[in-house]
C-alpha cells in the first residue's frame, strides 16, 4: 500500500458542515492501492471552532478508516487579517517535523489550495521527503481575488501571489484542477497542457441510497426550494432573496406558491436576514437554518422539491468553470436544480437536470421558479431522474478516486 500525504488546511470530516472533497477520496483510494492522511488545520472554516484542546498541538483522529492530522492554529472570524495569520501558521505547523512524526513516510504529497501557502508547505514536505509533489488547484489565487475586486493588478502582494503560484505549478508533478477550462490559465505560466489533469468535486452515491421521490404535496401546500452552503459574497444570494420578493407581490395576498429554505451559514447571511425582512419575505416565504453536518445532508435534501444555487456574474473568474460540491449533492438527491451562472460548464445542462438562467438577474430566477413551480410532479420527477443519472456516470467518488490513484500512479511510474 503506497501512501499519500494531502495538505488541505480545510480538510472537512463527515461530522462537520461542508464540502468534504478528500475525505471522500480517502475513503476510496484503499481499493485502489493507496492510503491517504489528510493534514488540516484545527480551526474549522467558517465556524471557527477550535478542535484542539488547550494543550494539545495536535490530533491524530480517524473517520471511517480515514486519517486526520489536526494542526494546532489560532482562531479567527471572517475573512481579515486572523485568517491570513491563521493561514501562516498552518503552513509554518505542517512543515514541522515534530508534527508529523508519527505518520508514515509519504511516496507523494499532494498540496491543495485554497490558498497556495499550504501547496507551499507541501512541496517542501515533498522535497525533504524526495517524493513526488502534485499540486491541487481549487481556486486560483490570486486571479480570484483579482476578478472578486479584492486585489488589484499589479499591486505587491498580487506580484508575490503571482510568483508563488508559478513557482509551484513549475515544481508540480501534476497539476490537478477542479475547474475544467483552468488549463487555459495554467498552460501559459510555463506548464505542459498534459501535466494539467481535471479532477472535478462529486458526490459519494453511497451516501445517497435511491432516492425517495418528494410526497405529494396538496395544491395549496408551497413547494419547497432549497439551497444548502456557505452565505458568502460569492454565493449570489441576495438576487435569490430579490426573486423570492418578485414572486411575494405577484401572488395573492394569501397565497404562497413556493417556500425558500437556506440552510448554512457564512459571512453575508445576518445582512441577507436583514434584507428578507426589508423585503417582506417573513417565514412563510423565506426560512433560515444553521448548517448541518455533511453526514445528515442526504436526508435534508429529502426533504426539498426542488434546489436552486446562484452565483455572481464575474465573466472572468468563471471562464474556467465551476465545480460546487452541493451542486453535485443537488443532483444526487434526483431533484430538479435551478442554476443562475454563466460559467463555461453547466452540469445542470448538460445532464438536463433543471434550468439554467442567467447570474445576477433577479426576474429571470424569478421566472425560472414560477416555471418550476407550474410544471407537473411528473416532469420534475424527470429532470431530477436526469441529474442523478448524469452523476452517476460521471461524479461518482468511487470514480474520481479512480482517477485519482491512476494519476499518483502514472507519478510513480515516470519517478522510476
């Protein structure tokens, strides 16, 4: 059994909220010759709950045979200057020998961002290991930052991000991508297009036994519209509330056609509470919910009609695509998504899974739900039939776990 050391600082077990992307590889890479510890910060993200107590500097936890090497780093809220000493000290953690002592020698070490100082660590660990580094890209720093207006072209600190980010996509074995178009960025920084691999986010099906079609719901009952995930800048959600608002003044006084759940939490959700209210969408036609653990969201989006994920309109940063763990949970459940983006791929499209409109377009989201709400129980029974087909197929952990062995293995071959 070969293993592999994969440094993400937000490394998620199925006991808390959120995407869970190398837990759920870990869990399948076994079958396929590989044994995964997966390094992570102690501070959880968003929440910032401190896993450690006061004297450990760290844990070694295991989840379902999965390995988990907790980090001891400062709490922090938000986005600001607590998250980027956080951010160093994960590194500076990981890059201890003293840390890692008690795990077993890697052959490769994969360095995952979001940000690239714990890709960094994990060259280094690489290089004193003598082992192969991959690189994960899940979002590309700084060009995100750059298209979200949060750094500037040209500044300093972009002129370093960009420096560092070269530096590693150069040093990479291979250069995984969740982003299906990335290589198109990555390609001209001076890597081969063939190092570039997409390893796209999925959905583990064992978690989503067949699913339950929605009970039949009484002509007066509201459908249930449901969106699970962070409330952050990113997420769109205040043109979601402007829909819901549209579609308040259009119905009758008494009437409720369809009820949005938003369930998770994040840095924008008590100025989205503040706009529900301004915009008159009391409880009946707007709930908010505290985020579950990823282990319970099978059976809350059993309880949904329909799913519906926004994102912002930034033409730039989605020209290489999205890859949205809840999207591929959405269509796990066999329920029809709307889908507001304009990003290059669309799953839901091309699954025929639901509707796709446009991003920050409150009246055509508005439309997209009206006509979801107007279609039989039949058709979105079929829509959603679609959706889980299609992640069958295609997003299945079993099969990106697959890949994913085959593509640490095809390193080890040209290491040899």
């Amino acid at each position: 059994m070969r293993h592999v050391w994969i440094l993400n600082h937000y490394a998620k077990h199925p006991d808390a909220a959120g995407g869970a992307r190398h837990y759920q590889l870990a869990r399948h890479l076994p079958a396929h010759g590989w044994c995964a510890t997966l390094i992570a910060s102690s501070v959880d993200h968003p929440s910032g709950e401190q896993r450690l107590a006061k004297d450990e500097p760290w844990r070694l936890e295991t989840f379902d045979d999965v390995r988990f090497l907790w980090l001891r780093t400062s709490s922090y809220h938000g986005n600001g200057g607590g998250r980027m000493k956080n951010m160093l000290e994960y590194a500076w953690q990981a890059v201890r020998p003293t840390r890692l002592a008690g795990l077993e020698r890697p052959d490769l070490v994969v360095g995952s961002s979001v940000h690239p100082f714990a890709a960094l660590a994990g060259w280094w660990l690489a290089r004193r290991h003598r082992v192969p580094f991959v690189f994960e890209v899940r979002d590309l720093w700084p060009q995100t930052l750059i298209d979200m207006g949060r750094l500037r072209e040209g500044a300093a600190m972009t002129r370093g991000l960009r420096a560092l980010e070269t530096f590693l996509y150069r040093r990479a074995r291979r250069v995984l991508t969740l982003l299906p178009r990335a290589v198109d960025y990555i390609a001209p920084l001076g890597v081969p297009e063939e190092r570039v691999v997409w390893l796209s986010n999925g959905v583990d099906l064992a978690e989503f036994p067949t699913p339950v079609p929605p009970a039949q719901r009484p002509p007066e009952m509201p459908l249930t519209l449901m969106y699970f995930g962070s409330h952050g800048e990113a997420n769109g959600l205040s043109d979601l509330l402007e829909a819901m608002a549209v579609i308040r003044k259009e119905s009758r006084s008494d009437e409720v056609p369809v009820r949005l759940r938003l369930v998770g939490d994040g840095p924008a959700k008590p100025e989205l509470i503040r706009q529900a209210g301004e915009l008159g969408l009391d409880g009946r036609w707007v709930r908010f919910e505290p985020p579950v653990p990823k282990r319970e969201i099978p059976a809350l989006a059993r309880e949904a009609d329909a799913f519906v994920i926004t994102v912002r309109d930034l033409p730039r940063l989605y020209r290489f695509g999205i890859s949205m763990n809840k999207l591929f949970d959405y269509m796990a459940a066999a329920r029809p998504v709307i889908i507001a983006s304009a990003a290059v791929n669309d799953p839901v499209a091309e699954a025929g899974a639901g509707i796709t409109v446009p991003p920050e377009d409150p009246l055509a989201l508005a439309e997209a739900i009206r006509r979801l709400v107007a279609l039989t129980p039949e058709e979105r029974a079929r829509m959603g039939w679609a959706g889980r087909t299609h992640v069958e197929a295609v997003y299945d952990y079993r099969i990106l776990a697959e890949r994913l062995a085959g593509i640490m293995n095809d390193v080890m071959d040209e290491k040899q």
